[in-house]
C-alpha cells in the first residue's frame, strides 16, 4: 500500500497553493492525499457562529476548511484519491505525527494569522526541521510551484547525508520527465591562497576535483538505478545556500538533506536549509537522513 502525501491545510490561501502543488505531487506519483487541519480550539479567534449547540463553531470551521481543501484537490486533479481529518491538538506536533505514515509532508510557507514580515510560518519551520519523512515547503514564484522549468535542482552534501535526498531527486526528476540539475559547492579556505599565492591556482582545482570526485560518490548508485534521467552535473565555489539560492529562480524544486540524530529532540536544520525555506523561488524540499 502506498504511503499519502499529507498535506497540512489550514485555510490560508499558502495552504491552498500547497493543496494545488500537492494534488499535481499525488497525481504524478500515484499517491493517495490526506489533508489534515490540526489545530487547539481554544486558539481560535474570529470563529464563525456555531449552528449546533452540540458542536463547536471552531469544528464547523476546521470542517468547512478541510471539506473546501478537498474540493480544491478534486478540481486540481480529479484521479487523485482524497482524504481528510480535523485533529485537535497543535499542528505541528499533529504534522510530525502524520509524517510517520506519509511519503512526504507538504506545507504552505505561512500559516493563518502569520505576522506580515515572517518568511516562513513557524509549523512550516518546525515540521521541516524535525520531520522523519521527507518534507516539501511549498512557496517561490507561479512558474516554480507549476513546474514550468522542466528541472530539478539537488544540492549535493556530503555522502553520509546525501542518499535519501539522492534517491528522493532521481525520483521525482523520473515521475516528471525533467533535467536533474545536481551542485556541490565548495570553498577555498583564505589561508590556502593569501599564505601560497604561487600556489593558489593549484590549490583551487585541486578543491574543485574534490569536489567532482565527492559528485561521483554521491550520484552513482542512484543513476544506475535511474539510467533514463538526464543529470547536469557543477561544482561551484561558493557558499551552498547562496549558489543554491540563486538557482532555484531556475527550478521547480530544490532538494537538500538533513541529518537527523537519534535522540536529539531539537531543530535539526543547517543554514543552506534555513536560507532556502525562507529565500528560495521556488518550493523546497528537506530529505532527512538518519545517522
């Protein structure tokens, strides 16, 4: 049985552009989607009347939310089989739960009642950097979430980090029928070139032939598993989350790993993530790794 994308709705119009992105994600794959509105009654405010004396105006709002998401997806893609539950508790906690039986989680990149000047709702931010599944943040340009690029962007990290989102790149640049652009960025330490300028150019392309050997690592398996793929492979000098950054404007999603350590509870989330949830033109996806 396959897994559900389950998306998190909560009747904000970036919920809404995640539905669309994810009914489009559900049809491509052959996945069913769940769509989950969580949240506690009692942090409602400006609920509409109840009609019931025995249920809540806040459950009749939370119903009416999922019942219009799953409309929306109906439209969007008619072949997809849609589900829907209200859950009562915060919802990203509720999220983390559901992650355990998804495929992926896929969230808006702000929330109901989000302040004006955040760049990424907080459940977005949580659910990304905590999540034991795949999560897609979906925000960026029209032309990025409606997949008009025809490319996917991977960052490329280490090998230890990298294979799930490897695997989760191939694979979604397969179901599409689009380029893989796969980066590894690198950098020249100060020292190497300030200390030796006579050996500066030395220095540079040897860090750039570390930097394609560690492509070739990280890529083999997962092309050979994936022949029909076209990859265009670069390494570029530069701070990852900046050269990333600046591609996604190119692509219709850019792909990272994250390392998830057994037992650790916190935000487990580097800076090239942080950078493109909150920058990137087009949706995000966090793969996490487990170490």
């Amino acid at each position: 049985m396959e897994l559900p994308l389950v998306v998190g709705v909560d009747g904000s119009e970036s919920s809404l552009l995640a539905v669309d992105w994810a009914a489009d994600e559900a049809a491509r794959h052959g996945l069913p989607l769940r769509l989950v509105y969580a949240s506690l009654w009692e942090r409602y405010e400006g609920a509409l009347p109840s009609t019931s004396p025995d249920r809540p105006s806040e459950q009749v709002m939370a119903d009416n939310i999922v019942a219009g998401a799953a409309e929306r997806a109906g439209r969007r893609n008619p072949e997809v089989k849609v589900s829907t539950e209200v859950i009562a508790d915060e919802a990203a906690d509720a999220l983390l739960r559901e992650g355990y039986g998804a495929s992926a989680l896929v969230t808006g990149n702000r929330g109901r009642g989000e302040l004006q000047g955040l760049l990424l709702g907080s459940v977005g931010l949580t659910v990304a950097a905590r999540a034991h599944c795949p999560v897609i943040v979906v925000r960026g340009d029209r032309a990025g979430r409606e997949g008009t690029h025809e490319r996917i962007l991977l960052g490329a990290g280490e090998p230890a980090t990298s294979g799930e989102a490897v695997r989760f790149a191939f694979r979604e640049a397969e179901a599409r029928r689009c380029t893989l652009d796969v980066v590894r960025a690198w950098r020249c330490p100060e020292h190497e070139t300030a200390d030796h300028p006579l050996l500066a150019g030395h220095t540079v392309h040897e860090h750039s032939e570390q930097a394609s050997a560690l492509l070739d690592a990280v890529l083999h398996d997962a092309a050979a598993d994936h022949p029909g793929v076209p990859v265009r492979r670069a390494t570029v000098e530069g701070p990852a989350r900046k050269v990333l950054l600046n591609r996604s404007a190119a692509a219709d999603l850019v792909i990272i790993g994250a390392r998830r350590r057994t037992g650790h509870f916190g935000l487990q989330l580097g800076r090239v993530g942080h950078t493109l949830l909150h920058h990137a033109d087009c949706p995000v996806a966090i793969v996490p790794q487990q170490v």
